[in-house]
C-alpha cells in the first residue's frame, strides 16, 4: 500500500511539474509613458505559423502588434493605427481570406476593423456603431454559422449586447440589439454552452451581479437570455 501511495505521490507530483510556469517574460515596459494597453489578443497575424500579440493601448491612443521571432522572443511595437482611447482587440478572420485581421473598439464606441495584408500590414475600415460608449469590448464568432465570423460588442451605456451579421467582402450589417438587459457588461465570451452545434455568448454584469447567457437561437432570429 505504502508503495502504492509513493507511487501516486510522485505521479501527482510530476504532473504537478508539468504546469507550472517560469518567470514573467516583458514585451512592453514603457509604464512611465501611460500608454494603457487596456486588451491584448494572440494570433499568427504575420502567417508564419508563430503566435503574436495585438494590443490595444488606452491612453496610447493606438493599436499596434509584436512579431514573435521565435522562441518567445517578441519584436519592438510595430504600429498599425492610431485609434482613440482603444479599449478592447480581438483577432480573427473577418474577410475570409485565411489571414488574421483585428476588430477593435474604442472607450466611445468608435469601432473598426483591420484587414491583413496576410503579412502583418493592415488597412483600416470604420464600421457604424449606434451610440454606445463605456468599457466597449469586442469579439468576432460565427453567430449565424453561414462560415464567416461576426461581430459582437458590449457597451455600458446604453448596457447593451449587440452583434453584426458578416455580409461577406468585408462588409457587415446595421447592429442588432440583443433581447434582454445587464447592467454594465464587463465581459464577453462565445461557446457551445447547450452542446446544439452553435455558439451562444455569455457576459457579466459589472453593477447588478449576474453572469449570464444567450441561447442562440438559429439562423437570422436574436439569441434569447438565460
Ligand atoms: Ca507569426
Ligand atoms: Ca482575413
Ligand atoms: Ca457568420
Ligand atoms: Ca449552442
């Protein structure tokens, strides 16, 4: 028995030494600057197979990316706009053309999309919002499943969720409200959470305490709460 519980001992212990992490790696330390990098998403945006990160700076008024040169070693910022009070970046393929483009929204809820030249170089396009502003974050997901992502936003005033169909071409409806409301949205994320084959989304409430879902419903119709 003894031998038994060793053995399970080390067994745990050596699994244990599987995840644990090192020490922090700095990309950007320019803190005395106030450039605020308030979002941060990863993705191979430069094609070559390794993961870089795109970061949206706040105060810095900018959305730029670092190249990984290989073995966790990251370039100097490369930047790729300015962008007032940017405050949320969420990379994915918004045009369908394998590259890795960036949707970004700023405190204001200006919002816009940057479309990959496929090697790291970007060109902006606005995309209209209605008036939301206030800690606006940002992701892409293929909520209608035609095989294009959409967009998806949270605003705190109005305390809204709202998503644009992907048109193709790299053109996106008029927002679409969901049903239901939150107080103050503080985050957003997409999964399968009811295993039918689509995503629903899930936020939080930052000022009435709930955390709750949205039921995709299907093709063309608003996801429902839960
Ligand atoms: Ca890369
Ligand atoms: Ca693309
Ligand atoms: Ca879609
Ligand atoms: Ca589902």
């Amino acid at each position: 028995m003894k031998k038994l519980i060793s053995l399970l001992n080390s067994i745990f212990l050596s699994i244990l030494s599987f995840s644990q992490f090192g020490p922090q790696n700095v990309l950007l330390d320019h803190s005395s600057f106030g450039e605020n990098p308030r979002s941060i998403s990863v993705a191979d945006l430069d094609g070559d197979t390794d993961m870089d990160v795109a970061v949206a700076f706040g105060n810095g008024n900018e959305v730029a990316w670092y190249e990984n040169l290989g073995s966790g070693f990251y370039s100097e910022k490369k930047n790729i706009s300015p962008f007032n009070l940017a405050n949320s970046i969420y990379a994915s393929d918004l045009d369908n053309d394998s590259d890795i483009d960036l949707f970004v929204a700023g405190v204001y809820g200006e919002m816009a999309w940057f479309e990959n030249d496929g090697a790291g170089q970007f060109n902006q396009h606005l995309i209209a919002t209605p008036p939301i502003s206030g800690g606006v974050l940002v992701r892409a997901e293929d909520l209608d499943q035609d095989g294009d992502n959409d967009l998806l936003a949270t605003s705190h005033v109005p305390s809204q969720v709202l998503w644009w169909e992907n048109l193709g071409s790299g053109n996106f409806s008029a927002a679409n409200i969901f049903s239901g409301t939150i107080d103050y949205p503080a985050g957003l994320s997409c999964a399968d959470l009811d295993n039918d084959g689509d995503a629903d989304v899930l936020t939080c409430g930052d000022q009435d305490d709930q955390v709750i879902w949205f039921e995709n419903t299907g093709l063309g119709t608003l996801p429902v709460r839960k």
